[in-house]
C-alpha cells in the first residue's frame, strides 16, 4: 500500500537546457576535426562534434559582439575581434584571456585569419585597411592599403614560401598581397557581385573563387588569370575542393580532373568538374518540397557556410536557420545535426516508447526531432509554412503536425534506427491549422481546429506506407462549424468518446466525438481560451485563459468548480500531473507554474525563462516535464519531490546524530568540538547553549577565550553573526558581548574586515550595544538611589541614639559587651502582643536589677515611636505602629497589605539574654 501512496509533487529542478548557441557570423572547425567553433552574440561557443554538448564558451567582458575570430592551426590560438576595437587572445581550453591590444583599425574587424605556422594573424576592416600581426612577437608588421570598402574575405596561399595575401572588398576583385615588399601584385576580377569563398588546389597552383554572382571562377595562379567561369545558376556560398585520393564516384566524380563542391542558395550540395565546367551530382533531401527558384534566395535551407573535414571525409554546411549539419563522403549521408538558434518554439512533445526524443515545432516549416542522449537532431522537411502544433500518440512512436500551410502531416519514427518520416497527410482547411489533437487508445484518428473555426475529424488507415513511399492523402470524416473565432485548442478524452475545444471566442465546447454533436458550452472566462485538457482519472476539465485564470470545470453540469489566479498574463498551457490531482501551468510572464487542486494552491513558481512560454508536455512517467519559450530555449524539468524528502530526513537524521553528539560533548566539557557541531548544525540557539556552559565555568572567560581563538577563520565569521542576533536580546546580551570581547580584543580590525559581512555586523551591533549600555546606566542610577535610602534608615533603640558616624573617640567609648542583633521577620503571625509582653516579664525576672533603666529609657523609647508612628500614619491610611516594652516595634499591616514586618532584638547566641536598649545600634 505503501508504493501506491501517492505522493503530491513540491518542486521541479531544471535537468538540462537545448539552448541557442549560434545566431548567424563565421563558423570554423579545429584542425583536428573534434569541435565546432561559431559566434553568439558576445561570446564564442566551442560545441564538441562526438556529444553535441557545448564544452566551452569564451564571453567578452565589456558584453560587446564579437564581429570576427580565427583559430589557429595548431588549435592552441583563439583570437576574437569586437566592436570595441580590441583585439583579444585566448587559451580556449582554459577559457582564459591571455593578451589583449588595440586593432588599430578606426572600425570594427570584418575578418580574420592565421597562416598555416600559427604566426601571422591577418585582419581585414570596415576602414579599407588590412593589418598583419605577430601574434609571437606581439607587434604589427604589415599595414595594407589600397582596398575598397570593407575587407570581408582574407586568406593566406597555402605555401607559406610564397608569402602572399589574398583579400576581396566590397569591389568585388581579388587582391594577391606580397608580403615582402607590402604591394598588391594583382587584382583577379571576374565577379560582379561580393565574392563569398576561396578554395586552393592541392598543389597550390589553382584557385577557385564563388561569388552572389551566381558564378565560380578557376583561376591559375602561375598567370594570375581566369582558366574557366562556371555558372552555378544559384548564390554561392561556400566552395570546397575535393581532394584527389579518394574514390568519389558516388558523387559523380570519374575522372582525374579538379572538382570543388559548392554550397547557396538552393540549400544542396553539388558537385562540379572544373574542366567541363558542369553538374556531375546533385544531392537530394528527403521528404523536402521543391523549392520555389524565384524566392531561393529568402529559403531557410539555403546554405551560408561549406567547411571542410580532410581527415574524415566530411563536410559541414551552416544553414540560413543556424542549423548545422555533417555529411559523410562520397554518399553524403547526414551523420549528425545541430541547431544553433530554434527562434520562437511554438510546441514541444517528448516522443518514443521510453520518451527518447523530443519532436519541436518553430517559428519555421520545418519539424526538429532532438535525440535527448546526443542533443543530435533530425530535420524535418513537408511543411510550406510555419508549423503551430503536434501531437503524439499515446502509445508507439507516431505524432502530428498542423502548419499554416491549412494542412496536417502524420510522421511515424523507425523504433530501431530513430529516422522520422511522412506517412501520411491532409489538406481541407481554409486557414492555418492552429491545433491537433491525437486519439488515445488506438491509431484510429486526428482531430484538428483551425482559424476557419471548423473541426475536422480525419480517420487513419490501418496500414501506412513504408519508408521511402509516398505520403497516404487523408480526407475529413466529419466537418463542424464550432466556434465564432479561431479554434486554439481540441483535447480527446482518454476514452475517445469526447472531445473538448477552445476558442478566441471565450468559450469552450464539449462535443461527442461519435456524430460531433455539441453537448455543453462553459462560459466564464473574460478573454480567448489558449489551451483546454481532459483531466486523467476524473469527469472534469481545465481551461486555460487570456485572462490569466485557469478554471476547472464538471463535464456533468458544465459548471465552474475552481479558478486559479496567480499568473499575471495569458496561461498558455496546462497539463495535469500526479494523477490528475495537480497541475502545471505555463504563460506569458514566462513562468511556469503548480498547482494542488484539492486547495487551490499554488505550490510552486519556476523562472527560467524570458520569454512567452509557448511549449509544455509532462513524460509518461509523470517524473519529466518540458517547456518551450519563444526565447528559443528549452527546458527539462525533472521531478525531485522524493530526492528532497529523503534529503530532508537524512538530514533530520543526520542532526539528530550530532545533537546527541553535542550533547556528550558538553557533558564531557569538550567545548570546542561543541562549538563546532552547533555551527555546522547552523543553529545559533546551540551554539548560544555552548557559550553559556563555557561562561558558567569557574574560569569561563580564560575557558571561551580559549575556545574561540582555536576555531577556524570561517567558524569564527559565523559566531560573530552568531552575536549579532544574541545582541538584540537582553537575555543573551551578555554572552554576545563576551564573545565579542574576545574577538576585538585578540584580532586586528584589518583581520575582522576580512570576514564575509564583517561591516555589516558591526553595524548592527551598535545600536543594540548602545541601547544596553542605556539601560545599564539607568539600573545603575536606581541602585545609587537604594544606596541613598539604605544609609537614612535607622533603628533607635535608647537614650544614646545609636549614630556610627561619629568622630573616632566616640567609637573608643563605645561599649564592648555582647550586642544584640536586629532581625526583620515576614511572617505576620509570628509574635503577637501577649506573647511581646511575657517576654518583658521574662526579662524583668532574670534582670531585676535593671528595671528601673529599663523604665527611664521606655519613657524615652514610647516618644520616639510615638514620632515614627505619627510619620506612619501620615502616608499610609490602613497601617498602624504599636510601641511595646522592653524596646520591641511590632508593626500591624491591614488585610490590604502584602507583609506584615516586625522588627525584634535578639541576643547573640550564646550570650546573655538580658535586653540592655543602650546598646542598639543603627542598621545600615
């Protein structure tokens, strides 16, 4: 029973990201083919090939873009160039800048490059000017004049014997630089638009340019002349040679002649013979429409950049949407996928039978399917337009996507090699296809909803086409007209009967999947509806708002039964989770957030975006959660509800242990060990508890001062916060200052200053420490005044009126016989008159003698207490004073007041009990 307990959810913790890392600039790969190098804004991104994972990343610290970079040949140099006009040298593997000088260029650097010894370093600006650098000797050696425009193309000849320069500018020639005498030799013009590639022979001696012309010249070195223009019939990016060792001929390539690759506009890789100036192959992309050749140029799979890997065969292509793909040779097959920035994601669904994969939908046409394990990715292509939403089938490893393009795809992904292709798809809407939904117990059929404010209902067949085949044409079964505005949303029961939707026009509608006949509207939210879902388990469902409420409704009655207010813009998605007792919920704020429906409580608020939250999907588990930004990030979220509760009592258990630990240890008065455990524990209270079995000590002061001096530097920064908080409470004020005391008094100011906080808690203890002094001053000043009182009170008890301040030869003639001592008792029922007045005939007896002193002073004793009682009875009204013989004051208190106080003589024991009143004696 204890493993179905079910456990309600507390906290998400983010697990791992997909994050952009390349938006557009220079990409280059390390000589030895392990990492990919590309520009982010202000930082450089070093992605490794074999994990997909970016291992480093080097970050401008004035935050400025990093307008061009080169790595050096030997992999050991990374320089950067920012619009600050700094040029920057790194030890990337370190991620640590290790020389940084001026460009001297008055403009931003546009380009950079190393020759092939790792010395030179090359710039080309925005000024016209190209500069060379030792990057050993660290100085400048060439200053090259004479270019046009900005210098975005410079390259070194691969014989470095020849020590020359090739460049290009916005003149769109070809500059050849000889470095010895500092003089352009030649300008090679056969373009008539910004050359973009230059490609060198093997042998060094040909060259082959390409250009936005459309066009890729081959040009012999030895004449610096033009041998061949070949027309491309498309923008030409990027140009690579194909080195002549290897067997090519799965691409085309037969003869022994040069052949180069190029990469544009069509987003293809072909294949060209120098010598015959012609196509010999044309790469082709599976599942992808034909591209319109009039608008090519604006297509998000034309190619921006072509790079080389001779030491694998491979090639690597930069596409206009900053994915990044690696093709094997000869057959170029795609080995792996990267996507640098996905823009705005619009869904996300987790996908496979353990959830293996992500399949993505972007601000794009194309579909994005990340395998979690590598973060490798496959690219979709079928849509024409941007793709709003996907689904996935419950069980196996189906999904579908709708596009603005008014149609839906059916996509099914091979168990075993993880390949995703169209099976099937339909076409019927007369606007985009905002939504689509997928039926839970079986493959049996698609649901969507669209801008038309139609519902389509799309049965599948049993048997789909296999691989390579064409896709199935799916038609509607079943057309409704459900909404007044666009259809945002439809949910499928988890029995398939139902079907639920949601509308810009503010309401939801529930519908029977049977006939599609309306069986209830819910009507309540003030603003469109963005996301509607069937809970798991019981008859209700939830709806998500414009209006930033998020509303749990019967399916029974159709009525409201909670609302959850917390989000301060659109919720855009919900899910339920832990069985339908919870959900999560995200929006336009870019939070995510959960909730308890049983409470109506927002347990929990996740930030890791910055942007609307388009995208969230739980795992079949229930222990997985992930969401998608229009920040282009996304975000795993695992469930960690159980780690911290075992955290939590292993902690609980573990405090225990070392309370009863701290515990022996001040039985054992081993304080030091004490002190520590209670500041490892972070319990204050504890350690005050320490401080005051040490201060109670006979030596206590010599004892904590020997203890607080032994603990570490960062021990001793916690007790003086420690004695921050005992300072502002009187009870603990003490101990606080006697730690303090020892600390002022045995470390510097210097050494105090450097504790974390160290002003902050001095600052805080003055004023506390003032007001104690305060209060110590005005106890002092009430004590004086006790003091005063205590010396003017007198007890007379003879003739001689007992005065101890008098001059020195009055104390010689004092009488040294037995003196009688003053008691004051409390107890009220002590000694009543009768028994005052045997007592005087006891004495009479044993002291005959002295009766008649006795009489002479009582004459004299009943005047003085007759003053005392007249002094009396003027300030209290319900007391009165009772003068009896033999020189004894009883004092009788009304029932009003609290003591009754009595003031009698007695003897000294073992002395005389004869009362002589001559030798009383002032009390002070």
């Amino acid at each position: 029973m204890a493993g179905n307990t079910l456990l309600f959810k507390s906290n998400y913790a983010v697990s791992s990201k997909i994050e952009p890392f390349y938006k557009g600039g220079k990409v280059q790969i390390s000589h030895d083919e392990q990492y990919i190098f590309c520009t982010c804004g202000p930082r450089v991104n070093i992605l490794q090939i074999n994990t997909g994972k970016i291992v480093h990343s080097i970050e401008q610290d004035d935050q400025e873009d990093i307008t061009s970079f080169s790595l050096s040949p030997d992999d050991e140099m990374l320089v950067t160039a920012s619009r600050a006009l700094l040029l920057k040298q790194w030890d990337w593997k370190q991620e640590k800048c290790t020389r940084s000088w001026k460009a001297i260029h008055n403009v931003p650097v546009a380009s950079m490059t190393f020759d092939c010894t790792s010395t030179l370093l090359a710039t080309g600006g925005c000024d016209s000017t190209i500069k060379l650098w030792d990057v050993v000797k660290q100085y400048c050696t060439h200053n090259l004049k004479g270019s046009s425009g900005v210098v975005h193309l410079v390259e070194f000849h691969p014989d470095i014997s020849r020590l020359q320069l090739f460049s290009s500018s916005v003149d769109c020639g070809i500059r050849i630089w000889d470095l010895r005498t500092s003089k352009c030799i030649c300008i090679l013009e056969s373009h008539y638009s910004a050359i973009t590639s230059l490609a060198f022979s093997p042998d060094g001696q040909t060259l082959i340019s390409s250009g936005r012309d459309k066009i890729c010249s081959v040009w012999d070195l030895k004449e610096n002349a033009v041998k061949r223009t070949v027309p491309i019939y498309e923008a030409v990016e990027g140009v690579v040679v194909l080195p002549g060792k290897s067997d090519y001929s799965e691409m085309g390539v037969k003869g022994d002649g040069l052949h180069f690759v190029t990469a544009g506009s069509k987003g293809v890789l072909r294949v060209w013979d120098s010598k015959l100036a012609r196509c010999v192959f044309t790469q082709t992309l599976p599942d992808a429409p034909d591209l319109n050749t009039e608008d090519g140029d604006l297509d998000p799979r034309s190619l921006m950049h072509l790079l080389p890997m001779p030491q694998s065969n491979r090639l690597v292509t930069v596409t206009a949407e900053h994915n990044i793909l690696v093709y094997q040779m000869p057959d170029l097959t795609v080995q792996q996928q990267f996507v640098g920035y996905n823009d705005d994601i619009l869904d996300v669904k987790f996908l496979g039978k353990d959830d293996t994969h992500i399949v993505v939908a972007t601000n794009s046409s194309q579909l994005k399917v990340f395998e979690l394990a590598t973060s490798s990715c496959q690219i979709l292509y079928g849509h024409t337009d941007t793709i709003l939403s996907v689904d996935v089938f419950r069980k196996g490893s189906m999904f579908a996507s709708c596009a603005k393009d008014n149609s839906l795809r059916l996509w099914k992904m091979d168990p075993e090699s993880g390949r995703v292709h169209c099976v099937a798809q339909g076409s019927g809407h007369s606007n985009a296809v905002g939504t689509v939904a997928c039926s839970r117990l079986k493959k049996a059929f698609l649901v969507s909803g669209s801008q038309d404010c139609t519902i389509k209902v799309w049965d599948l067949p049993d048997l789909l086409p296999d691989v390579g085949c064409e896709p199935l044409s799916l038609t509607a079964r079943l057309t409704e007209k459900a909404h007044d505005k666009d259809v945002n949303s439809v949910t499928i029961s988890p029995n398939d009967k139902l079907l639920v939707s949601g509308s810009q026009d503010r309401t939801a509608k529930l519908w029977s999947l049977a006939d599609m006949s309306l069986l209830g509207v819910f009507r309540g939210h003030s603003r469109g509806i963005w996301c509607v879902q069937f809970s798991p388990v019981d008859q209700v469902l939830a709806t998500a708002s414009a209006d930033g409420c998020i509303k749990i409704w019967s399916i029974q009655d159709f009525s409201c039964l909670k609302t959850f207010e917390g989000h301060d813009a659109s919720v855009l998605k919900i899910i339920f989770v832990s069985r339908g007792t919870q959900l999560v919920s995200s929006g336009s704020d870019g939070l995510v957030k959960l909730w308890t429906i049983k409470t109506n409580e927002c347990v929990k608020t996740f930030d890791a975006h910055q942007d609307k939250v388009w995208a969230l999907h739980g795992s079949r588990k229930d222990d997985l959660i992930v969401t998608g930004s229009a920040d282009s990030l996304i975000t795993f979220w695992k469930d960690v509800t159980e780690v911290e509760l075992a955290e939590e009592q292993a902690k609980q258990e573990e405090q225990v242990l070392k309370q009863q630990e701290l515990s022996n240890l001040l039985h054992e008065k081993k304080y030091l060990k004490a002190l520590g455990i209670a500041i490892s524990l972070d319990q204050p209270h504890t350690a005050l508890r320490v401080i005051r079995e040490i201060r109670q000590q006979e030596n206590g002061p010599q004892e904590l001062e020997k203890t607080l001096l032994k603990l570490r530097q960062d021990q001793k920064e916690s007790v003086l916060r420690y004695s921050v908080v005992w300072n502002t409470n009187s009870r603990s004020c003490l101990d606080a200052q006697a730690v303090l005391q020892v600390l002022l008094t045995h470390l510097s100011p210097e050494e105090i200053l450097q504790y974390q906080g160290a002003r902050t808690h001095l600052e805080g203890l003055i004023p506390y420490t003032e007001r104690h002094m305060q209060r110590i001053g005005r106890l002092l000043q009430s004590s004086m005044f006790l003091d005063y009182m205590w010396q003017k009170m007198r007890i007379t008890g003879g003739k001689d009126s007992v005065n101890l301040d008098e001059d020195d030869d009055s104390v010689d003639e004092m009488d040294t016989s037995p003196q009688s001592i003053f008691f004051i008792s409390k107890q009220p029922g002590d000694m009543t008159e009768i028994q005052v007045r045997e007592r005087q005939q006891e004495d009479e007896e044993e002291d005959p003698e002295g009766s008649e002193e006795k009489e002479e002073l009582l004459d004299e004793d009943e005047s003085v207490s007759k003053s005392k009682s007249a002094h009396v009875n003027g300030k209290k009204k319900n007391g009165v004073n009772t003068v009896v013989d033999g020189g004894q004051v009883f004092s009788e208190e009304s029932e009003d007041e609290e003591d009754v106080m009595e003031i009698t003589t007695k003897p000294l024991p073992n002395e005389s009990t004869v009362f002589d009143p001559s030798k009383t004696a002032n009390i002070r």
